[in-house]
C-alpha cells in the first residue's frame, strides 16, 4: 500500500492513568473529547525511536486512539546525505554557525518531494513533527485537513540563513505549535501560534516505578559501582548537551569526592548521524578514565536501563547549552530527584531554582551545585519530593493530549 511508513504502537487506556491525575482530570478528558469521537489524526515526524518526539508519540497516538480519535503516526524516510543535512538545519535553527549552501536546499527539498509524492490519505488533521518534513505540505497544497506545524526545538538565536530558507513552507500551515512563546519567529501570523510543552509517560517503561534494588542491580550489569556516588546525564552524543562541559564539572567534583562516577547515557538515531561522531569525541576526551561510563543503545541501553540509572543515581544533570524543553530533565524529576540544568530554553520552566533543582549558567557552577547536593544528602531528598510533584502537575502525558483536543476544537472553530 502507498503511503509513508506507519508506526505501530502498544494499545493505551485513559483510565489505567486515574491512579496518578486522579479520576477528575481523566473524566474531564473524556467529556471534553465526546464531539471529537472518529475525527482522523495523522502524526508525521522523522524516526519511530531515539529521541523525546518519538517517545511522546508513542503514549499520545494511542491515547488519542482510545478517546476515539482515528490517530495515525507515520514517519518520512531519507538516505544518509538528507539526514546530515536536517541535522545541520537541526543545529543551525538553534542558534549554530553553519553556512546554508544550494546541495543543502536542493538534499532538503528532493527528500520533502519525494515523501510528499508518498503521502496519501485524507485526515481531519496533520501534525508535522520539527524541520525535517516541514515541506511536505509544500509539495501538497491544496489538501484536505487542518495542517499543524509542531516546532519543538529552541529558535530563540537562529540562524536567520536556514529560518528565511525554510520559513515559507511553515508560513502556509494553519497552525503552529511552540514549547515556548519565544520560540515563535517574526512574520508567523500570532492567530496561528499556539503554545504548550512536551510530556512524559509516567507509565512507560522509562517512567514506571522501579524500586531502587532492582535499579542498581540493573546499573552494577553496566560495571558501574552502586556503592559509589553517581552522576547521571542522559542525552544524545550532541554538542547542544555539552558532554565535554559535564566531563569538565565532573573531574572539579572528583577533586572533593574522589570516588564519584559519571554515566552518560543516550540513544543512536537514525535521524542523528552526527551521533556516533559525537559519542567517539566524547569518548576521546574521557580518555581511560575508569570512573566515566558512556552508554548507549548499542551497549543494550534501552528504556528500563534509563529508567533504572535515574532512580539509582545520586545526582542528574542536563548540562545543555540549548534545549527545546529537555524531557530528560522531566525524566529525572519525576524519579524525586532534584535536578542541576543548564539555565537554557525549555529547561527554566521545569526547574524551579533552588526549590526542586538547580539552574547553572557554566561548568563551575554545575560542579558547585553537585558538590552540594552530595554533602547534603537530606535536602536533595526533600527537594526530589518536589520535583515530582511538580511533573505530576505539569508535565504528564494526559495534560498534552489535553492541550492537543483544545487545540483541535479551536482550528474547528476557526477553519
């Protein structure tokens, strides 16, 4: 059948969440979603695993299915050379000095042409997922449905020579939805921004309960000492996480506690091949230290794992020098443990400085905040209770699909 690959998801129920919003938050879903019952939903975004739009994908495509929308997740594809070059539009839109050069646009638009000519189905609604397929509609209008451009990545310092080239296949969208208000360019109509955050699954493997015995026999497979003190980053291998900059606040930290350890722990995708280069970089500047763990989904590092080494862990970082909202930060919160984040994009609006983590501007100051944490063993604790508490209030899986359901009554409205 002609069409762009689908993605199969795992069948989710509303109501198995009642133990953790409670069954007032749950109703007022269901009553709020009753006149949207059978309206067909396309979700299209550019790889079904590695990264936070995929693992939001993969709890709010069947959670809109069992409130009874027809919702669909399918993803584009590309060679080797397309990918380089939306992870290079993936940098410079965040603020990297790259030169846009003509092989860049005409790679760009032969990839978004040729997934637009394997576009087929008529739905009620289309999301388009980040700058990879942004020009998809391009290639397609006019087309049934309300097209949406979800951008979830910061635009607060971009590079005006990939924004201009990309904006004027975003500006035809109907809608657009930002992390941020400030993320939103100039020139995009304000009556089409729309403005709410990623989530997280709390019943994910990822995010379910696991007790901390069973985490640290998870983390001690991996050689890494539970006895010790640990410091956790999950992330990419990318140069927006600052990998070398932990590197650095780790070795500050090691002066004052000697027997710490640093696990860095993230994921290869197929839309991210400046991952691996990355990893090997970071790998490099280790050197034979035999207290950093670099960890990935190659070394069997899957959600359960990541899962485990953010209970098990005494301190959790998110060091990025740009974050769209960074749900590895979300991640760790939800865990109760406070988090030390670089005061960068999406990252602000989660941590709430000095109550449920801490906001660091350098290397020093995230080896102070450590430092700190680590001599005080009590306060991090009543500060994770917060943190938690504060996910559960703003950042679950069930607020987003709610967000979503207001969004598409609005655009019912207005188209």
């Amino acid at each position: 059948m002609k069409g762009l690959p689908l993605v199969e998801v795992e069948k989710k129920s509303l109501d198995s969440y009642v133990k953790i919003v409670g069954k007032k938050k749950i109703e007022e879903i269901k009553d709020f979603s009753s006149n949207l019952e059978g309206y067909k939903v396309l979700h299209v975004n550019s790889t079904a695993y590695g990264g936070g739009v995929a693992e939001i994908l993969q709890a709010l495509v069947p959670l809109m299915r069992d409130i009874g929308l027809d919702a669909e997740w399918r993803t584009i594809s590309g060679d080797k050379s397309f990918f380089n070059v939306t992870k290079a539009f993936h940098n410079a839109l965040q603020g990297m000095d790259i030169r846009l050069n003509q092989e860049m646009r005409d790679i760009y638009l032969k990839y978004n042409k040729k997934n637009a000519k394997n576009f087929s189905g008529e739905y009620d609604f289309i999301v388009i997922h980040d700058p990879q397929p942004a020009a998809i509609y391009h290639y397609l209008k006019p087309y049934p449905g309300i097209w949406i451009w979800r951008c979830h990545i910061d635009l607060t310092n971009t590079n005006m020579a990939f924004w201009n080239f990309i904006k004027p296949f975003i500006e035809i969208y109907d809608a657009y939805i930002f992390t941020l208000k400030n993320y939103a360019q100039e020139g995009l109509g304000k009556e089409k921004i729309f403005v709410f955050t990623p989530s997280i699954d709390p019943l994910s493997k990822k995010n379910d309960s696991l007790t901390l015995n069973e985490s640290k026999k998870i983390f001690e497979n991996y050689k890494v000492d539970t006895s010790r003190p640990i410091i956790l980053q999950v992330s990419r291998f990318d140069p927006w996480k600052d990998p070398l900059g932990v590197i650095d606040a780790y070795r500050i930290v090691k002066k004052q506690f000697p027997n710490v350890q640093l696990v860095m722990a993230g994921s290869m995708a197929i839309d991210d091949p400046e991952g691996i280069r990355y990893y090997k970089k970071t790998k490099s500047y280790a050197g034979e230290d035999p207290g950093i763990f670099l960890l990935s989904n190659l070394d069997g590092v899957g959600d359960k794992e990541i899962n485990a080494f953010q209970v098990a862990s005494d301190i959790i970082i998110q060091k990025s020098t740009r974050e769209g909202f960074g749900l590895t930060v979300t991640e760790g919160l939800w865990k109760g443990k406070p988090i030390i984040g670089g005061n960068v994009g999406g990252i602000p609006i989660q941590i709430i400085n000095g109550v449920n983590g801490f906001l660091v501007n350098n290397i020093n100051e995230c080896a102070e905040k450590m430092i700190f944490l680590l001599k005080n063993p009590e306060i991090s604790k009543s500060m994770g209770e917060k943190a938690r508490e504060y996910v559960r209030n703003n950042f679950l899986i069930t607020d987003h699909l709610y967000n979503y359901l207001k969004l598409f009554k609005n655009l019912l409205k207005t188209d």
